[in-house]
C-alpha cells in the first residue's frame, strides 16, 4: 500500500491492445469531422482509408471494428465454401478468430511450419491441391507478419516472397494478416508497400501497438474493395459516424509509428533480464519486435505457467498464458523501464527462493 492506501498501479504486459488513448489522441477524437459513413461517407474515415491504402501501396482500403473482421472479410473475398486456404500452422486466422474461417465461409483449412512462425516453401508447395474434381480448390494462402505465436517474429522478406510466388503460381490469391505489419517495418526496414505487394490483400491493425483505441483497415485492389464492402456489410462491420474512431487512428498513424522501436529495445530489454532468472528459458536474440516469449521450466511459487501467472499477478504484473509452457510478455504504450525493473524483480521473488 502507498502512503494514501492505495495499490500500486498494475504493471500489464499482456498485449498492446491495452493502451489507452493519450491526451492528445482524445483531442483529435474530440475534434474529429464525421459523417454517416454508410450513407454519404464519413470524411474522417475517408481520410484514414486513403492514408493506409497509400502507405501500402494499394488502390483501396476499409475502415473495419478488428482485426479478425479484416482478416474475414479477405476470406470471404477471395473464397467461396468448400474451399481450401494454407495458413501457417499457429497464424492468428487458423489458433484465434474461433473457427471462423469454417463457420462463417465454408472452408477448410491447412496448416505448415511450426511454433517458431516458420513457412516453408516446399510444405506450402506441397499443400496445394491438384486442379482436380475430388479435391477442394486451394484459393487462398495466408501470411502473416509480424508473427504472433512466434514471439513477435519477422518473417524473412525472402522467405515470404517465396510463398507468394509458389501461391501466384498455382492461381491463388495471398492474403497477408499484417496486425502488427507496422512493428515488421520499424523492425527491418522494409517498406509497408513492399511486405504488401506480396499479397493480394493485407490487414492493418490500429489497436496493437499503434496505441489506437480500437479499428482495423483491410486493404487491395479496387475490385478486391467493392467485394469487401459487401462481405463487411453482411459481418455487421460498416458503422455510421466512426470518425471519431478514425481520427485516433490517423493520429496514430502521424505520431506512434516510429516510436515503436522504443517498444522493441524494452523487449529486448526484458527477454535479456528474463534470461538471467532461473527456471525461465529466454531466448533475447529471438525478439524481433515487442513480443517477448518466456518458457517456465523451473519450479518455485507456481509450477505451471496458469500458476506463475496469477502469483505474479497478485505482485502487479501481469503477462498472458499462451500454452505450451509459454507466458507472453507483450510491451506497449502504457509500460516503462520501470514495469520492466519490476517484472524482473517478482520473477525473480518467485522463481529464485
């Protein structure tokens, strides 16, 4: 308890789409022109639609609530049911949108690579299906970068560029779930337009480490968009005066892009202090971006990762479970070289007895 018997404030790293909208942000939310996007258009929207389809190269892009509509609307595009997509064997479209790509399209999935985010060209090769009546057709492959489940990872441009090819070839289309695709450019330098031009679509998500409150943008070609509006339409997804909503996102976009690498030096900061703590396994030359992985193999308050998590919750930090051994250490915004210090010292409380 502090002096006025309060709590020390919550030190959370459990995503980036925590953060809260700065002073500045609201103000340019405040001030923000709006319109009935779905009747005549919404002037703030517009505006963000064009800023995004611009930094990526495409014709067009829409303004949608989330990540997993931007993604699903892409699948609805480029599908219809019976189909099947290749996605990455822990990408987000396949491990965390709830089936959605079976319940909602009809489709059937295949899967390749591993936990670490790997998509190996031969195994994307060889999950394509022969142009033949007894087989579903392989419409779609999906990419994805940064890589969640892998810790934040770049994938390689060469090694996507290669999938792109391979699914080009063989009369696929390429979808790229770029949610954190901002984080991919800060990291390695490559424009967004060239990581986008290797799909035929990509998504965009504002509320990760953008720092915006919520809203994704799906992007393409101007044939791509009139299908997507459609499909938005029947998700549920076009909304009326979201300006507001798109003002935060422009704001984002004008004042939060480069500061991500403030973010990722705190990662690595972090995976290097987790790796000196016994019964952690932490890799800091794995950290890409702002995602870092840590795997609980020791003993010591909480044997399990569900375990550690809550006692280290019930010190003021919080980081997200993921499965397999792995707690998810996600910086932001909203977190410091101070929650930084203090992750590191409750660990170590905790594991070093």
């Amino acid at each position: 308890m502090s002096a006025a018997g309060l709590t020390r404030p919550t030190s959370d790293f459990r995503s980036d789409t925590l953060t809260r909208p700065t002073a500045a942000m609201r103000e340019a939310m405040l001030a923000a022109e709006v319109g009935d996007d779905v009747l005549d258009g919404d002037p703030t929207v517009g505006r963000l639609e064009a800023c995004f389809a611009q930094w990526l190269g495409k014709q067009g892009a829409l303004f949608v609530p989330s990540g997993t509509m931007a993604n699903q609307v892409a699948l609805g595009v480029w599908t219809r049911p019976g189909d099947e997509i290749v996605v990455q064997r822990w990408a987000h479209v396949t491990t965390f949108e709830a089936g959605a790509a079976g319940y909602l399209h009809g489709l059937q999935s295949i899967t390749v690579g591993d936990l670490l985010g790997s998509m190996p060209a031969d195994e994307v090769a060889a999950a394509i299906r022969p142009r033949y009546e007894h087989c579903p057709r392989t419409s779609l492959v999906c990419l994805e970068q940064t890589h969640n489940m892998a810790g934040g990872r770049v994938a390689p441009y060469a090694e996507l560029e290669e999938v792109s090819a391979i699914a080009r070839a063989a009369e696929a289309k390429v979808h790229l779930d770029g949610a954190r695709l901002a984080n991919a450019v800060v990291a390695s330098g490559v424009e967004a337009r060239r990581w986008a031009a290797l799909a035929d679509s990509v998504s965009v998500c504002l509320s990760k480490g953008l720092g915006a409150p919520v809203g994704s943008l799906v992007a393409g070609d101007a044939e791509f968009c009139a299908g997507a509006r459609l499909v938005r339409k029947r998700l549920g997804g076009w909304m009326r005066q979201a300006g507001i909503l798109a003002a935060a996102g422009l704001y984002a976009f004008e004042h939060h892009m480069q500061r991500l690498e403030q973010d990722h030096a705190l990662a690595r900061d972090l995976a290097t202090r987790l790796a000196g703590i016994d019964g952690i396994g932490c890799d800091p030359g794995s950290v890409d971006t702002n995602i870092v992985m840590a795997r609980i193999e020791g003993a010591g308050e909480g044997t399990t990762v569900a375990e550690l998590s809550a006692a280290l919750e019930a010190r003021g930090v919080r980081a997200l479970p993921m499965g397999a051994g792995l707690l998810r250490f996600t910086t932001h915004l909203d977190v410091g070289p101070a929650d930084v210090e203090r992750a590191e010292a409750e660990l170590r409380a905790l594991l070093e007895r």
